[in-house]
C-alpha cells in the first residue's frame, strides 16, 4: 500500500466530513487544505540539457583537474587510503598524506564506476535509479536549526527531526531521504546515528543516506539497512541499499572520518556521492571555470580510490560549487554563477560517464520572494544540467543553516511543477486539434466543447499551495502569503501521515540492534 | 549623459553623507538602500534553446495553422482589412468579415517581414534591436490596479501611473516601456493617449509602445514620437521608431480599433506585435499543442495582412499562451504548461524568421513566494524559449490585473540575474586558475591570492534586493522580507528619479500637440 495514496484518500474523506458539517475547506475552491499530490513516479529529462561548455572547454577543464592531480596532489588524511593509492602506483609526497595521480590512472578507475544503477531500499517498490536521464529528489540535509511561523528559529531537535522525516516520506515528489533534516541535537552524537536511521527506516520506506562520520557509525547504519530489509549480508552486498555522501575538505584535502566511511561503503558495494565543497572565491578560485576544474579533481580523486576499494562500486559525482559574496565571505546560492556551475558539471559528469548530484540551495533567512527565486534559478540550473540526484530539494533556507516547515512545503509545490515539465509535450494530431477549433469557431469558447471535456481532468498541473483565486477572494480567504498557506499544509499533512508497513521481524530487529548498541555505548564522539 | 548612471552617483554621494552624519546604511553591509544596477546592455542569447518539439511536430504544428487559415478562416472585423486581402487573393466567406488563406500566400507574406530590425527612439543611444538572438525586457502593461505595502491596492491613477514609467526609465534591465503600467484611470479616456504618451516620451528616453486603439489614437502618438524625437515624416518613415502590440479575441477574430492601428502603424513602417489570447481550455484548445496552433494561424493572419498592407514593415510573432484551472476558468500563469508554450512559440517564431514575444506572468495576488516562484517559471520559459521582446518583464501582479510597485523592484532583481546568466561563462586558461590552486595549496583559502585579487570586484553578479546576511544580521537589521526590502528600494529610486535630457524645441512641440489636440477633445471614445 502507498501510505501518500492512503493519506490522500483519507484526506478526501475529511474534506466531505467539513463539507458536511458545515465548514469551510482551506480555500474558496472547495478543495481541502493539504495535498492532492502528484502519484509516486521517477521522471526523466527529455529535453537536451544546456552546455555552456565547448567540447574544447569541457577538455580544456579536465585538462586542468588532471593538471591539479598530477602536479599539485591530493591530501588523504587517512593511512590506508594512503597505502591503497600508493599500491596502485601513485605517487606519495614525503608528508605521507599527499597523493598526485597521473591522469591515465585516474581514467582507468574511474571508467569501472556505473554510469546508471538502482538502489533498492526496504521497500522495493521506492527502488530508484541513479544515472541517465533520470531526476530524484532528496530533501534537505544536515541544517543545526528549523524554523516555522509558529515557533520561530530554533536549534534543532528530535521532534523537528520526525516531522520532516515524515513530511519526506509523504511527498511523491521526493524520490530519497537525505541527511537529517534538521540535527536532532537533543539527541546525544553518540547515538544519534542509531535513533536517526532507525527513525528513517520506520517513518519511510525510501531509500536512506547515511553519514560518513568514521568506523563505528558507518558499519552500524550498513547494519540497519541490512536488517531493516530483512536482508542477509551476501543479499545486502548484492546491489546498493543506501548511500552517503562525502565533501573534501576544500581545497584539495578528503578528511578521516569521510574517508573511513566511503571505503567501508565501497567494499560493501554501496554508492558514495562525492561533493566537494568548493565555494568560489574562498576554498576555490574566483572563477567558476576554476572552481568547476577543482571540484572535479577532488571528486574524481575520491572516486578513484573507491574504485581502488571495489572495482564497480557505485559513485557519484557532486557539485556543490557556489560563491561567495565577495564583501562579506558569505555563500550565495541560487545565482547565475551557481546555474552555470550545475550545468558545467554536468556536461563533467556526462564526459566522465558518472551520474550528477547538485542541490536546491538558496541563502535567504525566510520563505519569502528571495527564497523562491533563489530555489527556482537553483531548481532550472539543476534541471537544466540534468541533475540525477537533487540534494536539499525541499526545506533549505539561510544557505543550509535552517530547515524551514514552510519552505518545505513551497519546494515540494516548485518540485511537482517541474516534475510535471519535464514531461513530453503531446503532439499528435488530436492535440493540435484543428477538428476542436473548427467546432468552436471564431468568437466561441473551448469549455464545452468535446474535445475538453475529455481531457480536462488531465489537461493541466493541478497545484496545491499555488492560489489561482482572484484577488476579492483571495482578501476574503485572509489574504494569506505563500508561506502562511504553506504552514496550515504542513500540519495538515503531518496530522494526516502514517507509517508505511514494515515487517514485524525487521522492526524487531532494528530495535534490539538499536537497543545494543546504545547499551554499548554508541560510537565514540572524540574524533 | 545616462540618467541612471547620473542616479547611481547621486546614491554613492548620499550614501557617503548618511555615513558622515553617522546615519545607518540601508543593510549591515553598509550599502545604501536603492540600486548599484548593471550598466544598460542589450543582452544576447548565447545557448541553445530548449526545443520540445522534434522538427517532423514543428511541421505538424504549421500544418495544423494553415489548415485553420484554409479550411475555418479567420475573421477581420475591418472592411479596409477584407478588402486587401480579398484583392490579395483570399478568399471572404459570405459573413464579409471571415477571410480565407492559403498557405502559399501566408507563407510568401510573412517572408517579407524582417527577422531582425532596430527601434530608434529619440535618445539614439537607446536604441534596440529586435531579433536574432536579442533579449529585450519591457515592464508590465495595462494592468487596471495599483498596489504598495503603503496603500494596499488601489484602482489606477496618474501618480501611480508616473511612478512606474520613472522606475522603468531607472532600470537598466528594462530595454523598452510598454503599454500603461497601469491604467490612469483619472485621466479621461478621450486624452488619456495624448497625456499617457507624452509622459513616457519626457520621462523616459527609450522606445515607447503605442496603443492601436482606433484612428485618432494611433495618429496622435506617431505625431507624437516624431515630434518628441524632432523628425521630419521621411525621417520617422525611414526607421521604426516605436511599436504597437494587437491581440486577436481568439478565438479567431481580429478586431476593428487593434486593425486599425496595426495597419496605420504598419503603413508607416513602425513594427506591431501580434499576439492572440490563447488561454488554453477557453480561448483555445485545452492542448498546449492545438494552444500554440491556434495562436500561429491567428497571429500569421495578421502579419500577412499587414505585409500586405506595407511588404517588409516590421512584425513579431506573439505569443500569450497559458492555461486556464479547469475549476474555476482564472488563468494561470508561470504554469509547466505556460513555460512550454514560451519554448514552443520560440520554436514556431523561429521556423517562420519572426521574433519573438512573450511574457512574464504569475497568477499570484501578493508579491511573496508564489509571486516570485511563477514569475521566474515564466522567466526561464521566456529565456530558454529566447524570446526577443520580454513583455511585462517587472511589476505584474494577479494574472496581469495589478502593478505592483514591490513586485517591480523583485522582477528586476530577477531580470538582472537573468541578463548576467546569459553571458558566456569564460573559460579560459586563467579561468581554469591551475596556478592559482598551486599557490593557494590543499587546506589554503582563496581570499588572499593573487588570482583573487585580480578579479574580485567583477568576478560574481551583485544583487541589490537579495539579503545574503546571516540570520542574525539580517533580524537585527529588521527581519525584513523581500517585498518590505523592495519597498524601501522604490521610495529611494522615486526621490532619486531624475528626467532624462530632451530637446527643448521637440518638447515644445510636444506639448503645443497635446495641448491642441486636449482642445479638440482628444479621441472620441464610443467605439
């Protein structure tokens, strides 16, 4: 059963409760307050994507990341990295950390990377696929705080936590749960990993992200992936369950602790994402071309050594590449710069045959007119590089340091518009329906006439936070902003949210799993 | 001297003032409240553009337009336009008003129309070039209401009217004035033309639009631009000067007072815009496809009529197609659907060699996130559909039925980010900064270099609404949303406005014009 359809159904019900009873449904239209959702489905880019590279620039741009590779290294801070790099013949500086590789190597690993693979998390029926032309979604990750109309700006905490967890799950429009949502920071970092994958095990059934953050966390959340799917461990290793996601440490440095998990992923064949995080003008060159070059050397670097780990493991290359506002240091998000840096890495992604992670970012501090034109040129320059994973797609604001319930809400409404678009456009000869137009004829209108009235169900997207009304009834609704409509949908939804089955064995499981483990200790938090 | 050059330095002295006196900058930053804006540029379009239709759809599309010319007709309420084209060959059902063509002729017609032409205003150095691969942005045109934070929303008047014809003068990003930003509706209809005109002909200095409304408006405003631009009738002749913009009441019907003054308009060589009202689902079929049809037999009737008019006199394919809710009959705007109908039309437009018009539109009754969100959907489907003349570019509010002062300053944020996006991203071997990652080393920052240094001040777009403080900053300097911030910004650009220099001989005549035609009695206004 699909929990969104079951909630939508439910939903329906309740509307003709109020309708009943007297009340007034959340607009003018009759219809309720929450989401009439588009169905679960894996879109795909049809459309060419934008390149603002030449051939010869893409080349002239890889000519430098290898250039980066071969003369200038990469700082492994982690030994066996070190040792697997220089097993291969690489060449390691008297530091013992630095590491050049030569551009022959590089391409040779590289090349055993997937261009296109599946995860299939505890439900199979979320399974996704990760390369191509295909477009998912996550929401957003990792932020240390949360906003809502009612509360505020608050540090993070573990009801916040749940309520996003279960806001991704409710969404069709979200393909995958990326990091926490907001840091449960009420919930101790050394067990925090074990209650927040056992939560996204449980409050969904799409395929999770796991933080890198060194041995013990890693091989725990592996294990609960493996138990939640009910999985043995020769089933588990047989295809990707799960992900993480790496940033190097800019410029040119991959850290300990993300290092560790990678290659722990990788011998287990789980994919990794690698995003450097190279903010132009600060951790890499002012020039978007430059930082595109660096981002691309850090990332395949990583990819190599996970190649060096497990020939054919899934990897990913991520874009993160922004700048900052060069008055202040700030990050900005959602430019023309960041546009351009999403497509430019994905004509790099697509010249490496690797799958592309960009992310909806933006660096406004409220869910305003900024936030959605931030998000939206975020969203086309992502769309528009054929971005197969979408990071922090619905709920980012103040460039990643706050998850916001509103914007959340806004993000999954931009998120279906653009799922809707990227669909063919119908082109037969009943659409273009010259038979319609010479029924109706000059001065007639196209209501009535048979032709619409069998397909006007279908005909359009059908927003539901968008409000079509006109002004007088807009006034008498309340006048509501954007972001006041979207906080009566949040709570709606998560009144309305219901766990999605699971099996009683594997819940069992993970629980004792997760019991053990805090009565272990957890993992150790002095890395 | 550019007068918008002329106000920024009058800003930067201000500034300077406030912070001698000790008086607070408009944000933290110390940047004063109005605009540091690009320097007036006429932007080209360097990518590709998105083309969802394959070529063998774009053939079936045409086909389907020449079949509705052919087989249905198309009515002209206007008995010189029925009998031109009757003379040309076509056929007139016995109506007297549905006219017939056949393709062939269609086709030999608009091939006299140019692909490219300039517009010459009366400040030369404004001039425009419509075509190719030029975008060009106008502000919003003849909405009936106004609204401010200030007032809230009211019906349109003349100071209101004045104020965005100021604003539209300011902004470098707006390339030409449209129709009324809104409608002065305390000037009565019979000289509204004569005032309305000759504000935006002193105000401004750029290429103005003219209303086809009938004989004796038209007439007095092409009087008007020649005299405003102290041309002889051969010189104004010689060059478009200004231009019209036509709408067909689709479906299929090209109406008395808009013939007119397109034909008048186009006797003279000045261009007129074509653009049916193909609001899919009402005016036009609920297909996108049969939409887009529909408006290319309607708006190739009234090219090749006017081709017939003046062989070569200017014309652009509009196109205004949307959809309607299905529900409830409003427009939507900035619709998945809306943005393939702008990549369609650009893709029609270029099959027949015309430019291309459409627009930026939101549905949107207040100027928050949705407003922000459909205006840029509507935005990257104008762009990516490369759209030669972007109507309604900054100001539009509720399907086209209010300006609004805050959303104008949001729009041209947004227009300015787009004008910087569509410049080639540089790519070249210091671009792609090798050395400079060298320098700087892994763990290292950018700030300092020499790279860096060098580059800085131009490297990245500058906002001047977008706040990209951190959250604390950005409370402590108010908690402002966007539109709270765009309302200090337009108060700062009306008290820095200043006129544009004009002729003092050409202004008499002007307004010796005005005031003999205000004695006549201006327009007659029972049509």
């Amino acid at each position: 059963m699909d929990i969104s359809d079951s909630g939508t159904a439910k939903l329906a019900s309740e509307k003709t409760k109020r309708r009943r009873s007297g009340g007034r449904a959340g607009n003018e239209r009759g219809r309720g307050p929450s989401v009439a959702q588009l169905p679960w489905s894996l879109p795909q880019y049809n459309d060419a994507p934008i390149e603002p590279l030449a051939a010869e620039s893409i080349e002239n741009i890889h000519d430098g990341a290898m250039r980066v590779l071969e003369e200038i290294g990469i700082e492994f801070l982690h030994p066996k990295a070190v040792d697997i790099l220089r097993r291969e013949g690489c060449t390691v500086l008297d530091d013992g950390v630095t590491v050049r590789m030569g551009r022959d190597f590089v391409m040779e690993k590289i090349a055993l990377a997937p261009s296109s693979f599946d995860i299939v998390p505890r439900n199979p029926d979320r399974t996704i696929t990760v390369g191509g032309r295909q477009m998912l979604v996550g929401q957003v990750g990792s932020p240390p705080n949360y906003s809502n109309l009612d509360e505020g700006r608050k540090s993070g905490n573990y009801k916040a936590f749940t309520d996003f967890i279960k806001m991704t799950q409710y969404f069709n429009c979200l393909h995958f749960v990326s990091g926490y949502p907001v840091e449960p920071v009420d919930v101790h970092a050394s067990i925090r990993h074990l209650d927040g994958m056992r939560d996204k095990l449980v409050l969904t059934d799409k395929v999770c992200h796991a933080y890198s953050l060194g041995t013990e966390r890693i091989e725990d959340q592996m294990e609960m992936v493996r138990l939640a799917g009910g999985l043995s461990h020769e089933e588990f290793e047989a295809k990707p369950r799960m992900f993480t996601n790496i940033n190097s440490t800019s410029p040119l440095k991959h850290d300990w602790p993300m290092l560790d998990g990678a290659m722990r992923m990788a011998e287990r064949n789980q994919p990794t994402v690698v995003s450097p995080f190279t903010l132009s003008g600060a951790m890499a060159p002012v020039t978007i071309a430059g930082a595109v070059a660096q981002q691309t050397a850090e990332g395949l670097a990583g990819i190599a050594l996970l190649q060096c780990v497990r020939a054919g493991s899934p990897a990913v290359y991520g874009s993160f590449t922004s700048n900052v506002d060069m008055r202040t240091g700030s990050p900005a998000f959602g430019t023309p710069e960041y546009m351009r840096a999403c497509q430019m890495s994905g004509q790099m992604a697509r010249y490496y045959k690797l799958p592309l992670r960009a992310s909806n970012t933006c660096a406004a501090n409220y869910p305003d007119g900024q936030a959605a034109w931030e998000s939206a040129f975020s969203l086309w320059g992502v769309v528009t590089g054929q971005t197969n994973m979408i990071y922090h797609g619905a709920g980012w604001l103040e460039g990643g340091l706050c998850a916001s319930y509103e914007k959340f809400i806004m993000d999954c409404e931009m998120l279906q518009q653009m799922q809707h678009y990227v669909k063919p456009v119908p082109v037969t000869e009943d659409d273009i329906a010259v038979e319609a137009i010479r029924d109706v004829g000059a001065g007639g209108h196209f209501f009535g006439t048979q032709h619409t009235q069998d397909r006007y169900e279908e005909a359009f997207y059908k927003p539901f936070l968008s409000d079509w009304s006109n002004y007088e009834n807009w006034e008498d609704n309340g006048a509501l902003r954007t972001e006041q409509r979207a906080n009566g949908i949040w709570k709606s939804i998560l009144a309305e949210y219901e766990e999605p089955p699971i099996d009683g064995d594997a819940k069992a499981a993970l629980d004792e799993f997760v019991a053990k483990r805090k009565q272990e200790g957890g993992a150790p938090t002095d890395f």
